[in-house]
C-alpha cells in the first residue's frame, strides 16, 4: 500500500513524461500481482506473506482500502479520510484487464521475490479455499510462510460489522503466542510487533500440496522461551486424526496435514477460537527437522477442472505468472529505461577469455548510466558478457578502490548467458575488497569453474560507491595482474 500510495503521488506531481511511464507500468505490475492475490471470498490477500501485522484474521485497512479503489471490493466506511485520497483522487486506475484477473478460478499463481532459486512463492485459490507457499523465509521474525484462505461466513458488504473468521497459517513459535497478540515495540519507530522465531524454511509447492522442512539453529532453541512449529487452523467440527494425518474439513473443502518426520508427536489442541497442531522441539531432540506435507481439497477438484496434477507443474522461473503464464516481464520490459537496458544488454560484446583477459569496468551495461571513465562506480546492477573459449577454474581480480569500510562490498553474481536476469544463484556472494588511500588488485576468494560458452558477470551493491578500473581473469592462481 505504502509503494501504491506513493507512485499514485508521483504520478500526480512528477512532470517528466518518461518517469511518468515508468510509474504507470510498475503500478501495473503491482496491481497484477494485487489483483492475483486478492482472495475476494475473504477480503485479504491470500498467500505467504511477510512483515505481517494481524497473523489470524489477515485483514488490513490499507489492502481493502486498495481493493475498494480497483473495484474489487466494498468501501471501508471506517477507513481514514487521507489514506482514502490517496487512492480515489488517484491520477492512476487499474485498467480491466489486470482487475479482470481477479475472477479467473482456479488459478495457480507463481512469482518471485529475489534473485536466489528458493525466493519464490506460489498460491492456489480456488473459490471455496486458497493454499499459499513460501520456498524460503524472509527473515523479519513475523512472516507467514503458509497459509490456507477460507471464505467468510459473514458475507455482509458493511465492513464496520462484518465478522472476519480466522484464516489457517503456520507460525514459529518462541514465546507461547502462537495468535502473534502479544505485541511489543519494535526498532527504532517503536511499532508494536510479535517477533516470533526466524526459523530455517524451505519448501516447494504445486498447485493443491505444499511439502516443507523447519528447522531451528542451535543457537535459538537455546535461548528461545519456548520452540514450537505451530498449524493455526479454522474451528471446525469435522476432524479426523489417523497416526500422523490429520484432516480438517470446511463444508466440502479440506485442509490435509501429514506429519513425515519430527522429533515429538504433534499435539492437537481446541480453542475459543481456533485450531491448533503444534510440533514441539525441545533442547535435547538436536537440530532434527520437522518434515511435512499440506494438501488441500476444493469442490472443484481438479479432475473437474484444466489444472494440472502436482508433479506436471514447473517450478517458476518467470517474475508472475498465472496458470503458467508470464504476466509481469511483458509489464515490466515496457518501462522505459528497463527496454534500454534489455537492448543495451543484448547487443553489448562479450569479452573474449582463453587463458587470460583482461578489460574495462567502464564497458558495462548497467540499468541506469552510472560510469564516470576510466571508473565504473558500482551503484546499481552492472553486467559484463564474457565468452569463455574452454572450461577450467579461473581467478577473477579487481582493479578496485573505496574510500573506507562502509564503502568497500559488491554482491557478485555469476551464471550462464541463458538463464535470465531473475535467476542468478551462482557465487551470489558478497565480496568484502577492503578500502585504502589509492586503487589495487584484488582477487576473489574463491576460484570459478566456468564451463565453455557465454556468461554474464554482475555486480550489484552492497554498500554504495566501490569504484572499478579494470577486471582481469586468469586461469593461473598466481597470477597477480599488477604487471599487466
């Protein structure tokens, strides 16, 4: 809502016609991706969600608010009359095709968040229940890895009484909270948060089944209050426990839980208002993980639907797709300075490497012009093509300067030509190149065994303002190119 919020101001001030272009398309993409997510039978957004503020019931003022505006849903009446001039005196409105999205079931979302392989997520919505995954954690201690959406009961378009039930989701639990009520403040601006565990999670989701691992480092099952992996769920009156499979049933869909390997028993306990499946981990199991699988169940099964089993869906390798659909990268290769990239990128020669080469940094294609020759200053993503004659382990030096230790870290990513921009998890490292009073050689501290064919060499910042002159690559240890 907030980045919402603030392009639809900039669209209205900002003059620049090109700039303006750039604004209209990522408000596109956003609102695909709101549009996608949007669980209108619930008035949440559905999925795995980070940086969450309301674990149980998942409703924000700030998505219905952004729902009502693109006609996805009722007026909060309660709503703040500012927030509410953000949205409706916007320049901007979602056109119908993107809104349209909203009515398409079953759809099988795909998107990604990062660069790495594992930053991806997934949801399944069907009309009557939604399934959403994770591949990892973000990491800011109140995510929602999973969740599973159901519709409201409460139907009523009066948002000031409707009655929100609560949705299902898994939590990491550290401290007995697993509702995340008990909230205290948190960072500098004191907002009221319950931090919760940042657990390792790593999971895959197809379509209707999500199979995930948990587990928890040493170092938080020793000092945590207490470590529980915990399934929130619904109330309902249709359970049904056989060993380690426990099935929850919502009219005619279902929530499926089966336990493949933990440590302690699961424990199914009834509250007021939930449902709770909680795994302990106690200081004496060790580093053993929790291992299960969710699947849920729709009264549009897929043999009365298009969707494909599990095993036949691929893995994402797009920015947003829909039913297997890329909808994001034509949005975004329409931006303006994003379609000078992409053909700068293409057209730009490749360094030729044998036994040795060595070039300019000020030869990069970078996504914003940034190089100030001889130097290219490393400010945002930078790309260098090479064309590898053989394959062998190479060493790559920089000719670097950064004027002190605040100044002195690039990530450096490398990976085939073929693989696109948004997949790159090959040596994703951050390199540390240390700062000093004039330029000097630096070599990376681990070797690269590139195959023969074309790669692309990129840094991105870590800290701003690290200065390169020149790159050399060698397939000599040794071989310090000072004397080049």
């Amino acid at each position: 809502a907030v980045a919402i919020d603030s392009l639809q101001l900039a669209l209205r001030y900002i003059q620049n016609e090109e700039t303006k272009q750039c604004i209209r398309k990522t408000l596109d993409y956003l609102y695909t991706d709101f549009s996608l997510h949007w669980y209108r039978k619930g008035l949440r957004l559905a999925g795995a969600q980070s940086r969450t503020y309301q674990y149980q019931i998942g409703v924000s003022a700030h998505t219905t608010r952004l729902a009502a505006f693109a006609g996805l849903g009722p007026i909060d009446r309660q709503a703040k009359y500012a927030a509410m001039l953000n949205s409706f005196r916007a320049v901007y409105q979602p056109p119908k095709s993107i809104t349209d999205l909203n009515q398409i079931y079953p759809r099988y979302v795909q998107r990604r968040w990062g660069s790495k392989a594992e930053q991806s997520a997934a949801l399944m919505m069907y009309e009557d229940i939604a399934l959403g995954t994770a591949g990892t954690g973000y990491g800011s201690r109140h995510d929602m890895p999973l969740t599973v959406d159901l519709p409201d009961d409460d139907t009523t378009e009066d948002l000031t009484h409707r009655h929100f039930l609560p949705r299902c989701y898994f939590i990491a639990d550290g401290r007995s909270d697993p509702y995340g009520i008990k909230k205290e403040p948190a960072g500098k601006a004191g907002h009221p948060k319950a931090l919760h565990l940042d657990a390792l999670w790593s999971a895959a989701q197809r379509t209707f089944e999500t199979v995930a691992d948990v587990s928890y480092p040493p170092e938080i099952r020793q000092t945590a209050e207490s470590v529980q992996s915990v399934f929130v769920l619904r109330k309902t009156d249709s359970v049904q426990a056989e060993q380690d499979t426990f099935i929850f049933r919502y009219n005619k869909a279902a929530v499926i839980i089966r336990i493949l390997e933990s440590a302690e028993p699961p424990v199914l306990t009834t509250d007021e208002s939930a449902l709770r499946l909680t795994v302990p981990h106690r200081k004496e199991d060790g580093d053993k993980p929790l291992r299960f699988s969710l699947r849920i169940e729709s009264q549009h099964s897929p043999e009365r639907t298009n969707m494909p089993e599990p095993a036949d869906v691929p893995m994402p390798v797009g920015v947003l797709s829909l039913n297997g659909r890329e909808l994001a990268r034509p949005i975004l290769e329409e931006i303006p300075f994003v379609k000078r990239f992409a053909e700068e990128l293409r057209n730009a020669p490749a360094v030729k490497i044998t036994d040795t080469a060595i070039w300019q940094a000020d030869s990069a294609v970078s996504t914003l012009p940034c190089s100030a020759p001889p130097c290219m200053p490393i400010r945002q993503q930078v790309h260098w093509k090479m064309q590898v004659d053989r394959a062998d382990t190479y060493y790559l030096w920089c000719y670097v300067w950064a004027k002190d230790n605040e100044h002195d870290s690039v990530f450096m990513q490398l990976a085939e030509e073929r693989q696109p921009l948004s997949f790159m998890e090959r040596w994703n490292t951050a390199w540390h190149l240390g700062s000093g009073v004039q330029y000097r050689w630096v070599c990376f501290p681990q070797p690269l065994k590139l195959s023969a064919g074309a790669w692309r060499l990129t840094f991105l910042p870590r800290e701003t303002d690290v200065c390169i002159k020149h790159l050399y690559i060698t397939t000599q240890p040794q071989d310090c190119p000072v004397q080049q």
